[in-house]
C-alpha cells in the first residue's frame, strides 16, 4: 500500500491484511526473464528460490511470480544452461 | 476519602490495583522489588480478579509480556529500577512505537558500577529518547495519583503512548506516609476500561504490528509520535484538571510553581528532592530572602511553554541534577537552558550536581545554594556554570 499524505497513514505501525495483499514484488530492481529456449527444466532455480517465487508450469517450465520476487538474482545465477537473464526495470 | 499509610511502593501497587490493570509482567530488582510483591500478595488473598500475573526471566521479557498484553488490549502494568530498566532499553522503544499505552513505575536508583541501591535520576532519564512520557513524583501520595493519572493520559485517544512514574530510592519506594485513596467506583468513573487504538485478537480481520517500515514509510510513522508527544500536553493538563476537581489535588500544571510570584531566584528540580527544597524556601523567605521552587513534574513531554513563562520572571535559576550526562552537564539543566534560546528569556543558570547514589541534599545545603546564587546575581557573573555541589576537596 502506498500512502501519499501523513494523513493516510494509520496511527500505529500496523500492516493491514496479510502478505496476500501486502506484495514485496515492489521491492524489486532488477527482474529475472526466463528465456524457455534454453531451459532443461532442471528446476535447479525453483529449489534456490528464498522466497519462493518460483513456480513451474503445467507444461513443465518455470515461471516467475512477480507479486513476489524481490529480484534476488540468485535463480539467474545458478541456473547452469543460462535460461535466466536479470534485466533492469523501468518503474 | 480513604486513607492509608504505606510506602511509596505499596502506593504504586494500590494505585495500579485501583486502575484495574490485567497484566503484570515483572522481574524483581531493588528497590522495586516491593511493588510487585504487593501485587503478587492482593492476587494471592483473593483481593483482584482479572489479574494475569507473568513471572519472566529479565526485565527485557517483562517489557516484551507487556507489549504483547497491552497488543491485545489489555491494561498492563510493571516496575522496574536502574539496571532493570537499563536491560528493557530495546523493548521500551518497541512499546512507543507500537503506540502501547503500558504504565511502568521506575524507582530511581543509581547506575553501577559502583553497585548502589540508592536514589539518583540517570536510570530513568537516559530513557529520554524512547518515546516514553515521563513523570516525576515528589512524595507517595504522588506517586498513587501519578499512576492512577497515567493510565488516563497514556489510553487516551490522541496519544497512546506509555508513561513512566518516577520515584525516588528508598525516600520514597520505602518511606511511609500518609495517601488518600479514592473509593473504587470513584476510580471507576475517573478511569474507564481501555479503548484500545488496535487489538491483535481481532481474528476477523488479521494484521501485524511492527513488521517492515521502509525508508518511504518510517518517517511518517516517526511525525505521528512526535505530534501525539505535542498533543500529550494538552491531555495532560485537562487529566490533571479533572483529577484536581474529582479528588481535590490539581495537575493542570506541567511545572509546579511554589511561592515564585515575586521570586528573584528559583530553584528548579524533579522528584523528591523539591520537597527539601520547598522546606527551605520557607525557611529562606521568613530570612528575607526572595526565592520559589519550580518542580518539573514531566520532563517528556518537556513544558517548555511553562518554563519559559516562568523564566522571562525571574533573575536567576538554579537547576538541582540529581543525575549527569557525562561529557556535558545535568540533564535537566541541559534541556532548560536550551528551551529559552531561541526566546527573550535570559535569567542567569546555574547548574548543581547534588544527590548522586543517594548523597542526602539538606534544607541548609540549599539555602547554601540561595546564598552562592545571590551572590552571582549582584556580580552579575557566574562563577562556574556546572557545580559539583557535594564534593569533598
């Protein structure tokens, strides 16, 4: 949630809702593309992930779940075949 | 109206029975230890119901208890001394920030080393910055109404913060006197049952307290205490008003002014020292001198208003620390002199370090001071501006 005016803000430092409607994925700089070309589908990155914000999909590739991922880059790193790039984000 | 004679202690206890508290997490240490002992005693005769005693193992978890009580919406209450106080330092800042309205009574009582047990204001002053309102009672009968008034003040809607009341070392926290204490429904409608600003029990709609503020949020949360500290002010007058008008003793004032209207000198201080020094300013008064006594009641919030109306009156203030920030001065004298530089008052100030660990001040030391003080006023020149009063040369 974002608060523009003193106002806005509660009085003490409550966070309203759970992680379910409170996303970290704002946190983020630098955010991981998988490109599926090179993907062996080892799920090395679903296994690394901190968060995890890592998911595989029904036809058996990884994708991100960018709600969440505070762009880490430790997918990117470990993956072995290179399928993962960080890219800058424009905000 | 009831009356008892107890300690300062025993009056903490009975005041802290009489708010009806539901938690009180604790961990002894003296000369605390008799305030808790007292709760413990009306728990185990029967005497409170809904009373949840915790026994912890430090006074960091007695504050933790606390906090996680008061989260919940309970009234919760401890006492604490000195190094006890010292080892809460963490969570006292956490209860402010959590806009918890906990009530603690610290009995003033020297920083080791050199271990000491006795009276001296360090302990509790340098908890200055935590977020903590911070009272000064001079006697037990004080220290009963400060804490019956502190719950009042902390709960109420526009400040929810914790209060500290402040007692003396063994002068107060073991010396007995005589305290009026009001009949319970009167307490009742004087301090009705906490409306919490949250309560984590609130299943329905679930939330947390005190998780992450990112450099885009904190200081906004920082603005709001600072601004309920100001509105604090106002609250703390209008309880001590109702106080004085239900039980017949007036807080409105922040700083209490005795016999200052025509002073030229006055002798500023905290706690039980102002009532050695009100002795002696009748004594210096009946000797022509003209001198009054300035007690700070509450030294977070600062009265600064109140001490400015008083200074632009007068020609000379000495400050009595019962306390020192090493590498600077008295703390109390510190933040005087820095109130009225940006005013038109300019009395000259003196600062007396007196009392350290329990040193007695005496009625003839302070018409010693009077005499020292009137003697730079006709010079027109301070002699030194921070006075080791006590020391053996």
């Amino acid at each position: 949630m974002v608060f523009k005016s003193v106002n806005e803000y509660p009085e003490a430092p409550i966070t309203l809702g759970t992680t379910l409607s409170n996303f970290t994925g704002d946190w983020r700089t630098f955010m991981p593309v998988v490109d599926e070309s090179k993907c062996v589908r080892c799920y090395i990155c679903w296994k690394f992930c901190p968060e995890p914000a890592i998911y595989i999909k029904e036809d058996g590739y990884v994708a991100v779940d960018y709600d969440y991922c505070k762009g880490c880059g430790i997918c990117a790193n470990e993956c072995p075949t290179k399928a993962i790039s960080m890219v800058r984000e424009e905000k | 109206m009831p009356k008892k004679v107890v300690s300062g202690n025993y009056a903490a206890a009975y005041a802290a029975k009489h708010a009806r508290v539901e938690v009180v997490a604790a961990y002894p240490i003296t000369p605390q230890t008799s305030i808790i002992e007292k709760i413990a005693e009306f728990i185990a005769n029967g005497e409170v119901e809904n009373l949840q005693y915790v026994p912890v193992e430090s006074e960091h978890s007695a504050m933790a208890a606390c906090i996680g009580a008061s989260a919940t919406g309970a009234r919760a209450f401890t006492a604490t001394s000195a190094q006890g106080l010292a080892l809460m330092h963490e969570m006292l800042h956490w209860a402010a920030g959590a806009r918890l309205p906990i009530v603690m009574v610290d009995v003033n009582r020297a920083m080791a080393p050199p271990w000491s047990v006795w009276d001296d204001q360090t302990d509790s002053l340098a908890q200055r910055d935590t977020g903590w309102m911070q009272f000064y009672a001079e006697n037990n009968q004080e220290v009963y109404d400060g804490v019956l008034m502190a719950f009042k003040i902390a709960e109420h809607e526009k400040v929810n913060l914790p209060v500290m009341i402040v007692e003396s070392a063994f002068i107060l926290s073991h010396t007995y006197d005589v305290v009026d204490m009001p009949e319970q429904e009167e307490i009742d409608e004087f301090l009705p049952p906490r409306k919490p600003l949250y309560t984590l029990t609130d299943f329905e709609n679930p939330f947390s307290v005190g998780a992450l503020g990112t450099p885009a949020d904190y200081y906004e949360f920082r603005y709001k205490i600072a601004g309920a500290m100001e509105e604090a002010k106002k609250v703390i007058k209008e309880v001590g008003r109702e106080f004085g008008e239900r039980f017949g003793r007036d807080y409105s004032q922040m700083i209490e002014l005795y016999r200052t209207d025509d002073a030229e000198i006055v002798f500023m201080g905290m706690g039980s020292l102002m009532g050695t020094v009100k002795e002696a300013v009748d004594m210096l008064r009946s000797e022509g001198y003209k001198v009054g006594a300035a007690k700070v009641r509450w030294f977070r919030p600062f009265p600064k208003e109140e001490l400015y109306e008083l200074a632009k009156n007068v020609e000379g203030i000495a400050v009595l620390d019962r306390n020192f920030s090493f590498g600077q001065e008295g703390i109390l004298f510190n933040e005087a002199k820095g109130v009225l530089y940006n005013t038109d008052a300019r009395p000259i100030m003196k600062n007396y370090i007196v009392g350290l660990g329990g040193r007695d001040l005496t009625v003839n030391d302070v018409k010693a001071i009077a005499k020292n003080m009137k003697e730079i006023i006709e010079k027109d020149e301070l002699d030194r501006e921070v006075e080791w009063y006590h020391l053996k040369r």
